[in-house]
C-alpha cells in the first residue's frame, strides 16, 4: 500500500507561510484574469476535458455576456475566454461558481487535469472514477492549492496519448492495477489501481516539498539531483519499479467516428452505421457560438457529453445509432468544424497571435489560414514569437515569427533540427512549411 510520502519539508502552504519560489504564477484562472491586447483573458480549467451540455451552456453564457462569444480550447482541454471587461471578474466567477466549474477558489488553477478522451469508449478502460477522486483530492488538499497553475496530471487509459504529454504525474492504467510516473523519466512504479488518485496528490505533495527551496513550478524544472531524490522518495513509498519510455508522440484521435474496439480506425460518414462517439477537430481551437452551441446540442441529444482533447478537439460520447451518426457528422462538417483526416485544416495549430497578444510580431493565425495545404505527416504549429505558447510536444513543425519573416525547424521531443528562414513572401513560406510537414 502506497504510504504518505516522508515529510521532511513542510510545503509552503501547510506551513502556513508564501511560497520562495522566485517570481509569482503568472498562469490566468478564472479569479486571476490576463490582460491582453484584445481585453482580459480567463482560463477555465476543464479536469479531463469533461463537460455535460448544462456546464457547456453556461461556458458559452459566460463568453457572450462577459467576452467575444467565442471559446479557445487549449493544450490542456480547457477553455479559454478572450475579450473581457476588467471588472468582469466577480460576475464570472458567480456564474462559473453556480454551474459547478469553480468547486474551490484556493484551488482553480491547480485543478490541471488532462485524461485519454476516448478511455471507455473504444474498448479501453474508463477514467471517470479516477477522475472525480483526484480532482476532488486536490481542491480537498491545503498543500495542492500552492501548484503553479503550470503544474499537470495525466490520466492514460494505457494506449499513451496523454503519457505523451510530459506531465508532471502520470497514472497509467494496466491491467487491473497502474503505473504512475513521475515527470518524462522512464522509472515508473506500480500500484493497485485504486490507489493511483491518492498516490497522484500524495507525488504532488511531495514535489511541492522538494520544489520549496529550488523556485521550481514543474518537475523538469528541478535541479537533477533534487528530481532524482524525489522519484527515489516517491518510490520508496510507492513499491514496484518498472522502467518504460515515456512515448513521444501522442496517438491523438482522429476526426470521424469512433466504431470499434481500442486502436481502430476512424470512420467517415459514409462508412459508418453505428459509432460509440464522434471526434471533431477545431480549427485553431477557436469555436463560434453557434459551433459550441452544436456541440451541445448533440451531446444533449445522444451520450449527455462533451470531452475536450488537449488536441484542440472534442469528442462527443453516443452511443449514435445508424442514421444518426452520419447526420451528426454532416451537421457538424457543415458548421465548419474537422471531421476526417482528410480536412487540410488536420493538424494545424497556432497561438492567438497579433492583434490579441502584444508581444506576437504578426497574425500567426492568418499566415496559418493562407498556408492551409495538403495534410502533413506531421503536426505544425505556429507561434507570433519565441514564448511559443500552446505548443505540441512529441514530434512537430515549428514555425516561429522573426522580425523579417519566420524560422521554420522540425521539432523531435528535446532535439530540433537546424531551422530554415523564410523572408516576408507567403508563397514561399506556405511551400516551405508543406515541404517540412510532407
């Protein structure tokens, strides 16, 4: 049985003082808003992407009363809102408050929770206990509420997509037991299954003993020999080794319908009679009212929910009976949204770019829009300046904005090829990028 981790530090929180780590979290919440060029930013965190269509309702509520109208997905399958007022933030929070998506004021931005989207429904395992329990222990946690907003758990239904993801605690279902890992390392430790959510806090809690003299938010971001006591802690206490890569590129769903078991392939509308969920990409991850307001009112009609991807996707659980997953295929196809592999759009991501950040040196999102070719092997995404904000991990195409054009490289996990420039010409930066994702 996994047992409290060894106390040697009291965390900054359960201590009752501030945190030392150098500088403050700057990581927007939904009580904590970012000011951007284009008005104030809420992040909403989503833990494991997994809305019902009442909670969705009052999201889009939230962006037309407040912001824009419009909903961001991000790389961690929570919802941004753009285009707030400044004095917005008691009427948001009330809102999000009594629709059940800030549970904990001390804890809104520690509750960073990402989880295989299509666990349970292609004959994988299904997360939502593990789910409900770590969240709740979380915002039932003083220490945990002293996570930097950066600070992410992973819930893998064992096919490794969201493994892929380097968080900072992983739980890995296998079998009837699980694996938890503990940031990128290839040390993992097996436990019962039941155990996993508890066993999560309790490595968190621990990272936050280990991190209070070092400024550290992340597990990466610890000294080496300060991160390998901290594995040795947690494995002590945690019991069965077993090393395993941590998997660089993540086997994202694919947009279509979902028709068998773990691993098969998506199916289009005209192929599919019967489907146990739907996957929609975003371009951009930015939806529209009436695109939101479609989602909703499918996952209403069928499985009652919506499952956001840290892909900028979302997967709406049936079943769909025959007839109906190919109407919902099309109705959603006509609204503007992904949904075959076939679409250009399929894999390409951007940060929001100038005019809505400051520091963005151009329209990411545009210069994306006009490039739009034929689907790439691999992911590409687009950032307006070196901070690259909502990057993809594994392997991908980077392109980033320079003062005279953009710099094009092939990112592989920690190593990144010698990049290609390309001058202010867009035809020449669209067959550069096509060439690097071919």
């Amino acid at each position: 049985m996994l047992a409290a981790m060894p106390d040697s530090a009291p965390s900054p929180v359960s201590a009752g003082g501030a945190s030392r780590r150098a500088g403050g979290d700057a990581c927007p919440g939904t009580l904590r808003l970012h000011r951007a060029d284009d008005g104030a930013l809420a992040r909403v965190r989503i833990p494991g992407g997994v809305l019902d269509p009442d909670r969705a309702d009052a999201l889009l509520v939230a962006a037309e009363r407040f912001g824009d109208g419009e909903l961001h997905l991000t790389s961690r399958g929570n919802v941004q809102l753009r285009g707030l007022g400044t004095e917005c933030g008691g009427g948001l929070a009330a809102l999000l408050t009594d629709a059940g998506l800030l549970p904990s004021a001390a804890h809104e931005r520690a509750r960073n929770i990402v989880a295989s989207p299509l666990a349970g429904l292609d004959g994988s395992p299904a997360l939502g206990p593990w789910l409900t329990a770590l969240d709740g222990l979380v915002c039932g946690s003083a220490a945990a509420a002293s996570l930097s907003g950066r600070f992410l758990f992973a819930l893998d239904d064992g096919r490794g997509d969201v493994d892929a993801l380097g968080a900072d605690v992983t739980l890995i279902a296998e079998g009837a037991g699980c694996l938890l890992r503990i940031g990128a390392g290839d040390e993992m430790f097996r436990i019962p299954a039941g155990e996993g959510p508890r066993a999560a806090l309790l490595a968190a809690e621990a990272f936050l003993r280990a991190a209070r003299d070092s400024g550290a938010w992340r597990v990466k971001d610890l000294p080496d020999d300060v991160r390998a006591e901290l594995v040795h802690a947690i494995g002590s206490a945690a019991g069965d080794p077993v090393r395993r890569p941590r998997p660089r590129t993540a086997m994202t769903p694919e947009p279509g319908a979902v028709t068998g078991p773990h691993g098969s392939a998506a199916a289009t509308a005209a192929t599919a009679a019967t489907a146990t969920a739907i996957c929609v990409d975003v371009p951009l991850g930015q939806l529209t009212p009436a695109q939101w307001q479609l989602l909703t009112d499918t996952a209403r009609r069928y499985g009652n929910e919506l499952r956001l991807t840290p892909w900028r996707g979302i997967v709406v659980p049936g079943p769909f009976d025959e007839g109906g997953v190919a109407e919902a295929l099309r109705n959603l196809a006509a609204a503007g949204l992904v949904t075959t592999p076939e679409s250009p759009w399929t894999g390409v991501g951007a940060c929001i770019g100038h005019p809505g950040c400051a520091k963005s040196l151009s329209d990411v999102r545009a210069e994306a829009g006009a490039a739009v070719g034929p689907v790439g092997r691999l992911p590409v995404y687009w950032s307006g300046c070196e901070r690259r904000c909502g990057h993809p991990h594994g392997e991908w195409i980077d392109v980033v904005a320079t003062p005279g054009g953009h710099r094009i490289s092939h990112v592989r996990g920690e190593r990144r090829d010698p990049p290609a420039t390309v001058r202010n010409d867009p035809a020449a930066l669209a067959a550069t990028v096509a060439a690097a994702r071919a």
